[in-house]
C-alpha cells in the first residue's frame, strides 16, 4: 500500500481547500440550526458547611480517643445520614411546593439527579441546580438549601433528645441496681414507690428515646450546619452554549472533509 506524504496532503489540500471550507461552514450552520432546538443549561451552586466535632463523638462514647482525628471514610458514615436529609420525600415535597409557590413549576416527580444535585466535598456541599433559565437555577439551589437547613437543625435536636433521654435512663438504671430503693432513689432524684413502678419509668424513657432516635433520622447531634454562600445566576450555560455547539458543528464538517479529501484523486500537477 503507497503511503501518502504530507507533501501529498498539503498539496491535495490546496487544490480542494474549498471542499473544507463548504463542509466546515454546513457543519457551522448544522450545529447553529441544532442549537435552536437545543437550549443552554446552566447549573448555580449554594454552598452548605457541615462540621463534625469529634470530641462530642467521644464524650458520647460512638468513638474512642485513640481514632482521632477520623478519617474521611469514618466521618462519611455521620455525614450520610445529613446528605440523605436533601433526597427525603417530605423535603422534596416541600420544597417543590415552595417552588409552585414561588411560580417556578415543578412536577412532583420532578427531581432527577441530573438537574438536582449534591456534591459533597468534605465539609463543604455544592447545592447544584440545572436550569434552561439562569435565574430558575440560582433560585432553586438556595431555595432547597432553606428548605433542608431546618428541617437537618429539626432531626438533630430529635437525636440530641434520644441522647438525654438514654443518659438519662443509664443513670437511673445506674443507681437502683447499685444500691437500696431508698438510697437509689436520693441518688437518681426519683420518689419511685416500688419496682413497678421504676419499671414503668424506664420503660417510658426507652419508648420516647426510641421515638426521638427515629425522628432523628440518624443525625448525630455532633453534625453542625451553616448555610455558606447563596447561589448566584450563572453566567455562561454549562451545556449546550450555542457557540460551543456552532463550533463542534464547524470541528466536524471540517473531519468530514478531510474524509472526503482521502477519497478524492491526487491533483495532477503541471509541468
């Protein structure tokens, strides 16, 4: 098979430079007339800070000193339950429903990962949105964060509650099986007058501790939230800019006419 030098391409690229010039401004005006039943997306961003204090994870007994600091994997399993919080049904009922009010309309099943998304970077979570408008964008990304910021402080002080009510239980528990009813009840600050009871107490302490801990939805009472910078319109598309798509459409006219060159007769040159 004869190989063709790049004397060869350049010279057959003179002589049908006009052929790459057709098909390079066909392809332009294919991706312009694309674009047009294509709109831009564009994605805003809210910023969400998360913390951990890892000494109150200590204290309350879920770590020991000696895992400190935790590592990314560790503290990922306290961090999910929070980011989950963002795809609960109630949260995305409320906040389409904020959106209705609001005028922006949104289906109730309308929440595809691709146009809501979290990205989670450590401590601090991208609220993204995708939007064909700008502004719908930025005002949805922040419009979710106001709806998930209290709804995170709300299971929390439920978890905080489930905490304080077992302490609570432990220390009653902790005093009546060390000591006579009399004295276990001086030391827990009860006036229990008898085992049934103390029983029904403990019993009632461990149903609402239960309750609460549901309720909490796995939210440790160490997580601490701040909501960061709100979203802002965006100014240029994400996907879908119509420059861009003009100009895959030039990038590609332009390789079918160097296919289309391959094809054609070298030029005969003249002596």
């Amino acid at each position: 098979m004869n190989e063709i030098s790049p004397g060869e391409i350049l010279i057959k690229t003179l002589h049908y430079w006009w052929i790459l010039a057709v098909l390079t401004i066909l392809g332009g005006v294919l991706g312009w007339i694309i674009s047009l039943f294509q709109p831009p997306i564009y994605e805003a961003a809210a910023i969400f800070e998360v913390s951990l204090d890892q000494q109150q994870l200590v204290r309350d007994g879920l770590v020991t000193i000696d895992q400190l600091p935790m590592g990314v994997a560790a503290q990922d399993v306290f961090f999910t339950p929070a980011a989950d919080i963002f795809f609960a049904p109630d949260i995305k009922a409320r906040f389409i429903q904020d959106a209705i009010s609001r005028g922006i309309t949104l289906d109730k099943n309308d929440f595809p990962s691709n146009i809501f998304h979290l990205d989670r970077q450590i401590l601090r979570w991208f609220v993204t949105v995708r939007s064909h408008d700008p502004v719908v964008a930025a005002n949805l990304a922040n419009l979710w964060v106001a709806d998930v910021y209290p709804a995170l402080l709300e299971v929390r002080a439920h978890t905080a509650e489930a905490v304080s009510l077992e302490l609570q239980r432990n220390s009653i528990q902790g005093c009546f099986s060390e000591m006579d009813f009399a004295s276990a009840n001086h030391c827990a600050g009860t006036t229990f007058a008898g085992a049934a009871d103390l029983d029904e107490y403990l019993k009632t302490l461990e149903q609402k501790a239960a309750a609460e801990r549901q309720a909490g939805r796995g939210v440790d009472p160490a997580l601490g939230f701040v909501v960061g910078n709100p979203a802002e319109p965006p100014a240029s598309p994400i996907l879908y800019s119509g420059a861009g798509i003009i100009f895959a459409g030039s990038i590609f006219g332009l390789l079918v006419g160097s296919l289309v060159l391959k094809l054609l007769p070298q030029p005969v040159q003249r002596k």
